[in-house]
C-alpha cells in the first residue's frame, strides 16, 4: 500500500504562506539582523503575529477538549494534524532565517511543557494570553552553568513556603531562548525546571510556571553568539522569586526512586518528545537552504547531478551533492514520523530523539560541505551560506545534544537503562 505525504487542504494553504513570509520578508532582512543581534526584528513579528495567535487559538482549543468528556461519554477522539502542520511551518521558517525564527512570538517551549503535563486549568490560564492582544512569548528555563546535559545536576531550587503557599525559586539560568522577550517585554510564560530535593536527583526536579515580570525575576545577561544571532538568548536570575502554588506542572509529591519516584520527572520530560522534532525540523530548514543554493549555483555552472548515472560515473562534486540531498531527505522523513506519531497519540520518545540526531548531523555535514563547494562564494559574506553553517552547529547542542540523544535511541533499542549506559 503506498504511503500518501499529502496534506489538508487548510494546512497546505498555511505552510504556502509561511513559505510566502519567509521567502519575501525573511530573506530580506536576514543578513541585517545577524549583524544587529539584539535589535528587535519587529517588522517581522508584526507580520507574523496575526498568523500565530490563529494557531495558538486551533491548538489550544484541541488541547483542552482532546481528553474532555461530554454527558454522554467520552469524547469522540479526533485526528490531529498539528504537530504535521508545525514542523512543515518550522522548516519554511528556518529556510527563510533560524534565528527569526527563534524570535516568532508563541508559547514556543513553554506551551509544550504546559501541554505535555498541566491540566486543562492551566492551559487554559497559561495559554490563552498567546491567542489575544498584542505579541507574546514563551520560554523554558533549563540549563544552567553545571548543569548542561547532566539535568541530575541541576541546583536552582524551589522550595515551599506553608504560610502563604507559594513557592519561592532561587537560582540562575543560561542559554534561555526568548527569556528576555517571555520575561520583560511581553506578558509570557518561562517554564522553569528547579529542585525540590537535590538529593534524590532527578526524582526531584519539578517544572514551575512564571509569569513576566514576577519579582525576584531578572534578566541579568544577553548572549552574543555563534549563529542564530537574530534570537534572544538570555541568563535569568531568581532570588526569592514567588510564585502561586498552583504554577508548578505536575505533582509536587517527592518519592524517592526506588519507591516508583521521578514521575513528575518522567511526565515533564515530554516536553522533550514533543520539542525535539520542531528543533530537527529547523535543522532541515537550514540544511535545505544552504543545499538548494548550492546546488543552483553549481547547476548554473554547468554541473548537474545524472540522477540515472551509476555512482562511478559521477564526479566527487557530483557524488556529494547526491550524498547530501539523501541526508537530507532521510533528516525530513525521520522528523516526520516522530511527529505523526504525535499526532496519532502514540509515543515517540525513540523517533523524536532519531529524528534530531540525525537532522542536527546532517544540516552540520551539509551546510559545511557547502562552503566547501563553493569556495571563495561559500566563504564570502556576500551570500548566507557562512551564515547558515554558523546557524546550524547550534541544533546539534540545544533539545539534547546530539550525543545524548544518541544514548537515548541505544538505550530504546537495546533495552538498556541509564545507568548500564552512559
């Protein structure tokens, strides 16, 4: 039975105009906002914003009522093509510039920690700001300065205060993407990962909502980075930061691991299976950039790629323009399936993590190769591809670095766990 890739009516009609948006506006701002890192792109998010609050709308309508029930029963399940709609939107997108990209208002992050484990209280209380007024952003608060892929290691603590039931976060957070704009320029939403017991490790850590502008929050440092240099990449700092008892996503129960604890954790970190294929999408977005420039160039030069030739009758230009335009798809249809999944309800916790590290290889190796084709032009400022080969080292690092989430895919086939490898 043949396998069909054709997409709603509607959701083709939005993935056409996203590509619209970034071929026509994106494109053409690009290289100024790589030179300006933290000037704001606003003729860019106030074009976008109307299409997103649309978006936001769909999707938390679906969110709240999927699990709902009616008085006659449960609800009738309904096909989602969201996760299918986002990625396809993601990879325009990042084809039209990554670091803009980053800077599109939405939930981003936030709203898939919200998603993935808060109740319909809260997504209604959280998210419902992203579908109204004026431009709004969401950010998540993992990382910080010892605690980069080691999470166990993570040492910004919530703690309980019994008398006013708040909770009171104090430590600091880096790499935050959009932290600044979710946490001072818009009434967003920073999902912020803290401890309530150091001791169990993971079993611990627990998520938390804050809101823009809560005090004991503060922006203390923007980064001046690689690539993606239009995004806003911050350090936070929580010093006695309250915030309302129910803002924390999930259990607060601390059970120890071997008495069937870490749950909360465990929840929370589907976040991740979601996340992960938006970041490999926009590492295809990249990649493809970067090979469909390549590869009109050279053709413009007279070197075409046979697609009937035998692979010793190729040229090594030839070959390696074959080569990466198979890496790519294989990234595409990797990132695919593990959003399908999603939308089929189903786990995707191994394909999420397949997905990502196969995309975060490929747009590196692709946009390197490249440069590398294309010599003097691949290497001169007056084209993007220097620009999109420092755009893209940053998706082999963020959502779990590449070696990483090469552990996790061992692990799941292999059956092992944890700590038998590591």
């Amino acid at each position: 039975m043949p396998i069909s890739f054709e997409l709603p009516e509607h959701v083709a009609n939005q993935i056409g105009m996203t590509k619209m948006l970034a071929e026509q506006v994106m494109r053409s701002i690009s290289r100024h906002y790589d030179e300006q890192e933290h000037e704001r792109p606003w003729e860019y998010i106030n074009v976008i914003w109307p299409f997103i609050q649309q978006i936001e709308k769909s999707d938390l309508r679906h969110s709240i009522s999927k699990n709902g029930e009616t008085a006659s029963g449960p609800k009738k399940k309904r096909a989602s093509t969201g996760m299918i709609r986002m990625i396809h939107m993601i990879e325009a997108l990042s084809w039209g510039d990554a670091g803009l990209y980053l800077s599109t208002p939405s939930s981003a992050l936030a709203g898939a920690a919200v998603n993935a484990v808060g109740t319909a209280d809260q997504k209604e209380r959280f998210l419902t700001r992203f579908t109204e007024g004026n431009p709004k952003w969401g950010a998540m608060a993992m990382t910080e300065s010892q605690a980069g892929s080691d999470t166990s290691n993570i040492r910004t603590s919530a703690t309980l205060d019994p008398d006013t039931k708040e909770w009171i976060l104090n430590g600091e957070k880096i790499f935050v993407t959009n932290g600044s704009l979710a946490g001072r320029e818009s009434p967003g939403i920073i999902v912020v990962w803290a401890t309530l017991d150091r001791s169990i490790g993971r079993a611990g850590m627990r998520p938390f909502v804050v809101e823009s502008g809560t005090p004991g929050m503060t922006v203390s440092k923007l980064e001046e980075k690689l690539g993606i240099r239009a995004s806003d990449t911050a350090t936070l700092y929580f010093d006695d930061c309250r915030i309302p008892y129910d803002n924390i996503l999930g259990s607060p129960d601390v059970v120890k691991p071997d008495e069937q604890g870490g749950k909360g954790f465990k929840g929370a970190m589907k976040t991740f299976d979601a996340s992960r294929p938006y970041v490999a999408a926009g590492a295809v977005g990249i990649a493809r950039a970067a090979f469909e420039f390549t590869r009109d160039t050279l053709a413009a030069q007279g070197i075409t790629i046979p697609e009937s030739a035998p692979l010793h009758k190729l040229s090594a230009v030839q070959r390696d323009l074959m080569q990466m335009e198979m890496d790519l798809k294989a990234a595409w249809l990797l990132t695919i399936r593990s959003a399908a999944l999603l939308d089929a309800g189903k786990p995707n916790n191994l394909e999420a993590s397949m997905g990502k590290v196969k995309a975060g290889k490929a747009v590196n190796d692709i946009t390197q190769k490249c440069v590398e084709l294309l010599g003097p032009l691949g290497y001169s400022h007056e084209f993007l591809v220097e620009k999109w080969m420092r755009d893209a080292k940053i998706n082999d690092i963020f959502e779990g670095t590449g070696q990483i989430n090469t552990l996790i895919v061992a692990r799941r086939i292999l059956g092992y766990t944890r700590k038998e490898l590591k």
